[in-house]
C-alpha cells in the first residue's frame, strides 16, 4: 500500500544502490587520505576512482558465499578496479564504512523529511488562517465544553508541526556523525586525519569516542524523533476521524472521484487516510523502542542491533515520508463544514457559556463553591426543561440577585470568547491577516 502512494526519493535514499555507492565514496576517500600520508600511491587512488563500480547483484551474489555484506563489497568493487583496489579498506574494520553510510543516508533522510514537513506546515497554515475565526464547539472529554474556532483547532496543529520541524533539526545535528576508528576505535592501525577527511567528505563529523560502532544513542534520537512526527500527525488524524464521525459532520477527508467506502454500503466516506496514519504511527513507535533496545550492546559491540537496523531504516524512514504525503493530501483536500459546526454549536444551546456566568457572579463577590451550585443548578434547569441557558439564568431568583438581564445576555454573547483569538494567531504565525 505505502508504495502506490508514497514518493521515491526515500526509498532510493535506503536502496542498497545509495548505500554501496556512499560505502564505495567512504571507502576512495579513506585511501585519498591514505595516499596524502604517502600509504596509498596517489596512482592507484586515481585508477580506483576511475574504475570503482557498484553492481548490486554481483554483491548479493558474492554474499550468498561469503556471508558478509562488507567483504562481498569489497569484493565485487575491487573485480572492477584490478590489483589496485587492494588499498581498499586499509586498517578499517567494517563498521567503519556501514556506520558512516548510515550517518549519510540519515542526513539524507531528515533532509526531505524537513522539507516535506515544512510543506505540511504550510497547508495547515493555511487552513488555520482561512477559518481563523469560524465558530467550532471545543470538547472536552468527547462533551461539549466552550466554545472556540476551527482556525485555532488548526493552529494548534501547526504549532506542534513547527515543533516537530525544530525536533528533526536536533536530530539532524545529532545523527552527523561517522567514524574511521578500526576494530575497537582505538585507530591502531589509521592515523586520525583519516577519519577527519572521510568525515569531512561525507558532510560529518567525527565521533569523538567510538568503540567498533558509532554508539547507539544517536540512531535512537533518529527514530524518537520519527516517532513524535508520527504522533503528531497521528494527533491530527485522530481529531479528523471524529469530525468525520456522522453524528459530528464538521470535517471531512477528500472522497475522491471513482472511490469507494465500502464493498457493501455504496453510501459510506470512510476516513481512510487517517486510519492509516494512526496504525503507522503505531510502527514508528514500536522501532523507537527497539532503538533504545540497540544502545546498550556487548563490549565494544555486538550485532544484536544490526538485524533490527536493516528493517528498521527503510521501513520507518519510508513509512514517515508516506504519513507526511499523505497528511499533505489530506489538509490540501480536506472539506469543512461551518453549517454543521454551527448547528453542533447550538444542541447545547447557550449552556457553553456557563463558565462565564460563573465568572460574573465571583466578580460580584461570590465564593467561587457558591457560585458555581447556583449557574449548575440553571444549566441543569436549562438542559432538563429544554429552555435556553439565558432564560435559566432569568428565571433563577439566586443569579438575579446578583446579575442583570443585560449582564446576562452579554455572558452569553459567543463573540466574547474569541477576543484573544487574534493575540494567538499572532503569537503563533507572526504578523497574519
């Protein structure tokens, strides 16, 4: 399913042709630097980078004998490039190449995931500032509590995306790391300018103390910080299938032409989209838990993580590039409904507004305990005996006392609510229309 809709620039960042090609760059500028140092003949550096090639099947091909990704690498580059290729991997154990590959196709990863994200942002943006100010019923606990505006609902959104943005920037410094170090990291056999230049080359930078990996903490804040994008967006789409709901009706998700709901009910618009953007983010989550599971390994390492990291990169790198689109179809598409916000709005009536009666006879000197029992005992009049909240209030001797009709139908008055919509918006987008 992912792949009808997702675009390919993420699978192609964890295809095992991006992989063996940055393997391939790591391992010409390990012998670069090599042949600075006088190690390597510069000759032979410059045939190797002539003739290298990646040929993904012979690699998989050697593999099947040899059991070993990195050797069968080796292997097929250096049938490519003759007896030159033997300066190749010189005092580098395998790691040193996958690890920094990895901190490559993590760059890459978190690059376009930014850049589809800030895409994202910029559609509920839009959406938050076209309803800035259309009346929504705010919920609480799934009951109608206060009333607020769709706009805000949505600005809400971008907030927690623009954090997600800021997350995903942390992460990219975090995971730019590679590592040139040997065996145990001890650089037995590699002099440190190695390292530096390779990591350089690569756009990364040292890992200051290394064992035979890049420590794992670093591949665990990559896939915390997929997991809270996918959260995030699971958050979005989990309020989208309530609008949806038929009973709720304020929102809806594209229904494109041709599609269909169900295979039974002609009559059914299911929210597909954000079903499954809410069971993906499940997945991202359970890989940031593995991901923790990887940083503590044997010594100075075992490959009890390596397993898991071959599924996991593609897989959560793919599936969150996928929720991004997808949300990004779901936001530009999605179809509001300010008419059945409004009549949402008006089953309760003008009851939504008891917080403020509440608020009015405090400032008239009430204790706060007796204030309330008096404007619940109205709210409960108003709801029992189907009468607006106002007449509740006008025909309850205790808040008469103490409130005029006038002081009433201004409490009541929904445009009192959204006074400070504008210093949210501007706290929140800037200077905004």
């Amino acid at each position: 399913m992912i792949s009808r809709y997702s675009k390919p620039e993420m699978s192609a960042i964890w295809s095992d042709e991006n992989r063996f090609q940055k393997m391939l760059e790591i391992e010409i500028f390990a012998a670069e630097a090599m042949s600075k140092l006088g190690i390597v003949p510069k000759k032979a550096v410059e045939t190797v980078k002539k003739k290298a090639k990646i040929n993904v099947k012979r690699i998989n091909e050697i593999e099947l004998t040899v059991k070993h990704d990195v050797i069968a690498f080796l292997t097929a580059v250096v049938e490519t490039t003759g007896p030159d290729g033997r300066y190749l991997h010189l005092g580098m154990t395998s790691s040193d190449v996958l690890d920094t590959a990895t901190g490559v196709q993590m760059r890459q990863s978190i690059q376009l995931l930014i850049s589809e994200t800030k895409k994202l942002a910029l559609l509920i943006s839009g959406l938050a500032k076209k309803y800035k100010m259309t009346p929504v019923m705010g919920r609480t606990h799934g009951v109608h509590a206060e009333p607020m505006t769709f706009g805000l609902k949505a600005a809400n959104w971008y907030s927690e995306i623009i954090r997600n943005i800021e997350r995903l920037e942390t992460a990219l410094d975090e995971v730019s790391y590679g590592k040139i170090s040997g065996a145990v990291g001890t650089m037995a056999h590699l002099d440190p300018s190695v390292e530096k230049y390779v990591c350089q080359k690569m756009g990364l930078k040292p890992e200051p103390v290394s064992t035979q990996i890049v420590p794992r903490d670093r591949h665990s804040v990559y896939f915390s910080t997929l997991a809270h994008l996918g959260a995030a967006l699971e958050r979005i789409a989990v309020e989208i299938r309530h609008l949806q709901r038929t009973e709720v009706a304020e929102a809806e998700e594209p229904f494109t032409k041709g599609q269909k709901g169900s295979s039974a009910m002609p009559h059914k618009r299911n929210p597909i989209i954000s079903e499954n953007i809410c069971g993906l983010a499940r997945l991202l989550r359970g890989y940031a838990a593995t991901a923790m599971e990887n940083i503590a390994l044997w010594h100075e390492r075992d490959i009890s993580h390596s397993s898991t990291e071959r599924i996991m990169f593609p897989d959560a790198s793919i599936i969150t590039h996928y929720m991004l689109v997808r949300m990004q179809t779901l936001i530009s598409g999605l179809n509001v409904y300010p008419q059945n916000m409004q009549a949402n709005l008006d089953k309760t009536k003008d009851i939504i507004f008891s917080g403020t009666i509440l608020l009015f006879l405090v400032d008239k000197g009430l204790s706060r305990e007796k204030a309330y029992a008096m404007v619940q005992s109205a709210a409960f009049d108003a709801r029992d005996n189907k009468i607006s909240f106002e007449e509740a209030c006008l025909r309850n001797p205790e808040i008469k006392k103490h409130l005029t009709a006038a002081e009433i139908k201004r409490a009541c008055d929904i445009k009192s609510q959204f006074k400070n919509i504008d210093y949210i918006f501007k706290r929140t987008f800037g200077k905004t229309k």
